[in-house]
C-alpha cells in the first residue's frame, strides 16, 4: 500500500516536473523573438541612421547662403596655371561635372599638348566647332583663345589663378628640377636665384618653368624684355578673356567669388588640399599653400634672393600685382564683412567634412602611407606629394562622396575618360612626369609680338610633329607656322590655316 501512493506521488511529481520546462521555454522563445526583433529593428535603424548621416553630412548647410536670383553656370574653362593650387581648383570641377553628369573637354594624355600652343584637336573626342557640346575644360595647357573658342561654348565662363612669383618659383623648382636645365644646373634655389642668367637657356626645352611661368601658361612670350607697355597688352588681353582671376594666397576667398560667379551651391567649392608638398602652421589666410614651412637648405632664400627671383619673373610679377589690386576690388564689391562671414562658413565646412571623411585628423599624408594605391598621388621632384587616407566604415555613399573630394587629377581623368568613353577606356598607369612633353626638343623661334586682346596666337611649334586621337584618326601639324594640326581618318596628311 506505502509502495503504491509512493509510486503514484512520483508520476504526479514528474507530471509536475513536465508542466514547469514547457511554460519556461515558452517564455524563453517569446524572449528569445523579442530580442530577435529588436537587433533587427537596431540593424534597420543604424542603416537608416548612416543614410540620414550621409545625407545630413552633404546637404544640412552644403548650399550655403543665398545666391540670389541666378542660374548655374555648366559651361566653364579653368585656365589650369602651374604650382598655384590649381589642381584643388580642378578637382572642384571634376566633382561638380561629375555630379551634374556633364561632358568634360579631356585631353589625349594628361595635358592638352603643353608646352605647346593650344589647339582644338587635341580635345579627345573633338569632331569640329559645335559637332559635340563640351562644358567644362580645365587640364593644363598654353592658353589660345581661338582654339579654346572652338571647343567651348559662347556663353563659357573663363576663369584661372595666379600666385605670388617667388612662391610659385619655389614650388616650380622642388617639382621641376630634373626636368629644367635651369634649375638642374643650379646647386639649390638660392645659387640659381643669385644669377639665373648663368644657368637659363632660352631655347632648351621645360626652361619655361624657370622664368615668367604664368606668363607663358597665359599664351604670352615669357622670354620678352620688360616693358610698362607690354605688360599692360599683356594684362588687357588676361582680363578681356578670362572673367575672373583668383589668387591663391587667398584661396578661400577665392572660392567665394567663384562661387557667387558660378552660381554653385559652397558643398561645389568646399575641397581639401590636393597636389601639396607641405602645408604652413603660420595661421595665415589661406588653407591652401604648397610652400614649405622650413625650407631645406637647398631651398632657403634670403631676402635679397626673393627680391632677385621677383626681378628675374618680372613680367609675372606685374600680372600678380595688378590682379591682386582687382582682386581686392572685387572683394570690396562684394563686401568685406560679408566676405568675412562667407569665409567661416566655407572653413567650417571643410573643417567638418575633413572629420567625417579624412583620418589623421584631416591632415595630408605621405603616399606610401595611404593604403588604397588607387588614390595614392603621383611622386614628382625633391619633396614628397601628399595625399590622404579615408575614415574606416564609412558608408558607401559617404564613401564615394568623400572619395571625390580626395581623388588624385590623375586617377580622377582616368575615371572621367572611362566614362566618357567607355569603348576606349585607358588602362590605369602611372602618368608619365608632366613636364616632359614627348618627342622633339621644345626650342624658340625667336621673338614674336602680341596681338592686342588675344592670348597664345604666338608661341613655340614642334617641327614634324604628329600624333593620334583616341579613336586612331590621324593628328598631324605642317611645319608652317601659320598652319595647325588637322584631322585624316585615312591617314593622309592635311593643312588649315589659323585665322
């Protein structure tokens, strides 16, 4: 009888026992779809969240204050000068013409033909005056206005930048120094300063780089003797073809003018530093600046040096004055205090995309040190090119934002080229120096004389020259000077005059 009311407590105790698990795990299940449900909900959240991020990162205050009543400006030709923060500036242009999906004026290779004169058909793609539509231009070339008209619309706006001479010679020699005899010659920047003469041959090719470079990338005789009443032709032609000249120890200020003369929203003329050796830590105006802080010895100029290199560039020394004063009137035009205040704007923009985007702080980096080789910038002269690094995790859009801002001119035409034309996409290569143009040795005809109101109609030809366009069609350029590079699918060679 005890064994029988034992045996049936321990059914009922095991019945017990099956009630208890099955009410927990039903609990732990429900607990277990609950926080199921809440990491999936987080996930959706964080992806929106990073969207809204990226959205907010270049929208909330990416159009800056008002314009106005204006229409964008998508007809533009940058006249790119040499070693004055140009390539910042072209990268602004990449970015908008890629956004706004335009089609860019690009050259054959990397530069349309300098140190030669421009000419129209070294614009890949080119097919004759108003055949194709082309909206912005801005690789490096000698400016001619006539061949320029007949790439680029009526109604384009002509802008360039200019920088302090002896500034410009410093940054020239760092980068150029193999490649000008000049500068190679010279045991450093001062020795060359203290007598240019003894080491500058006028009729050696890349010698332009040594004296009178903004005058020549203008299209003008960098080589002619000092006058008041050539340099004032030279700077009636400059303002009669370009609408606006910036300067580039003013660089944010630039960019405002630029801006309100584009009608572009400020996220178009926010950028970070591109093509710089160093940057100064002096606190001065301009975020921009390719100038060492400390000079190496074989770049330290005394005063009386800085004062022999301005005597030695004098005609580019002229152009710099004159167009700082217009620039400053422009500026007061615009106003100062709002000038100031558009200023911080602009600053404290980049100062926020350089965090969201760059890592190191937003600081420049030595190349070797970025690990993307694709974005990593091409190694020129006796300093170092700086590039940057990308913050980790972000988002793609961000990413690809952020990538535009940082994307070396060389990489960045690559891409532009691909797209543009897809069937004769160039293969990634490391670029060839710039300086060095191909085939024959660039030498001086001697003198020439200025046309009032036109820029680049004299300058230097190549004797036999001939080249491709992308699609295989002949390039050719009779030994006339007076005669310009015509197109022959079938391989024959033609002659135009230039009028």
């Amino acid at each position: 009888m005890v064994f029988k009311r034992r045996a049936r407590r321990m059914r009922l105790g095991l019945g017990c026992y099956r009630v208890g698990p099955t009410w927990l795990w039903k609990a732990l299940l429900v607990f277990v779809a609950i926080a199921f449900a809440g990491q999936l909900l987080g996930v959706i959240y964080n992806k929106s969240l990073q969207q809204d991020r990226s959205w907010w990162l270049f929208s909330s205050d990416g159009q800056g204050p008002s314009l106005g009543f204006c229409r964008p400006h998508s007809h533009v030709m940058f006249l790119k000068t040499h070693k004055t923060a140009s390539s910042t500036v072209l990268n602004i242009l990449y970015r908008y013409g890629e956004e706004k999906d335009l089609r860019f004026a690009l050259p054959l290779g990397y530069q349309f033909g300098y140190p030669l004169p421009f000419n129209a058909h070294r614009v890949k793609g080119y097919r004759g005056p108003r055949v194709a539509e082309f909206s912005i231009m801005g690789n490096h070339m000698r400016f001619n206005k006539p061949e320029v008209e007949k790439v680029m619309p009526a109604d384009t706006f002509y802008f360039s930048i200019l920088r302090d001479p002896v500034a410009l010679t410093e940054s020239s020699y760092a980068y150029y120094k193999a490649v000008a005899p000049a500068f190679r010659k010279a045991k450093g920047l001062g020795d060359f300063a203290d007598n240019p003469q003894k080491y500058y041959d006028p009729h050696l090719r890349n010698n332009h780089y040594a004296r009178n470079l903004l005058w020549f990338d203008f299209g003008l005789d960098h080589n002619a003797n000092f006058s008041t009443t050539l340099t004032q032709r030279g700077e009636v032609a400059i303002r009669r073809a370009f609408k606006l000249i910036l300067v580039s120890e003013h660089f944010d200020e630039s960019m405002v003018l630029l801006r309100h003369a584009l009608c572009w929203p400020l996220d178009a003329v926010v950028s970070f530093s591109l093509n710089a050796r160093q940057q100064k830590s002096n606190g001065g105006s301009s975020w921009v600046d390719k100038a060492a802080a400390a000079q190496p010895p074989a770049m330290a100029l005394t005063d009386n040096q800085r004062q022999k290199l301005r005597e030695w560039n004098s005609l580019d020394w002229h152009l710099y004055q004159a167009f700082n004063r217009s620039f400053w009137d422009e500026v007061d035009r615009f106003g100062r205090a709002r000038m100031d205040q558009e200023v911080v704007l602009l600053r404290t923009r980049r100062e926020l995309l350089a965090k969201a985007c760059l890592r190191e702080g937003g600081r420049p980096v030595e190349a070797s040190r970025i690990r993307d080789k694709n974005i990593r910038p091409f190694q020129s002269g006796l300093v170092k090119i700086l590039g940057y690094e990308l913050q980790p995790g972000l988002d793609n859009a961000t990413r690809q934002a952020c990538l535009r801002m940082i994307r070396p001119e060389i990489q960045y035409k690559d891409l532009l080229d691909a797209r543009q034309f897809p069937r004769a996409a160039p293969q990634p290569a490391q670029a060839p120096p710039p300086a060095i143009p191909a085939g024959g040795a660039y030498m001086r005809k001697g003198p020439s004389q200025l046309r009032t109101g036109e820029l680049g109609v004299e300058g230097e030809r190549r004797m036999g020259e001939e080249e491709r366009d992308w699609d295989g069609s002949r390039l050719s350029r009779s030994n006339n000077n007076n005669q310009t590079l015509v197109r022959d699918r079938g391989g024959r060679e033609g002659k135009r005059n230039i009028r």
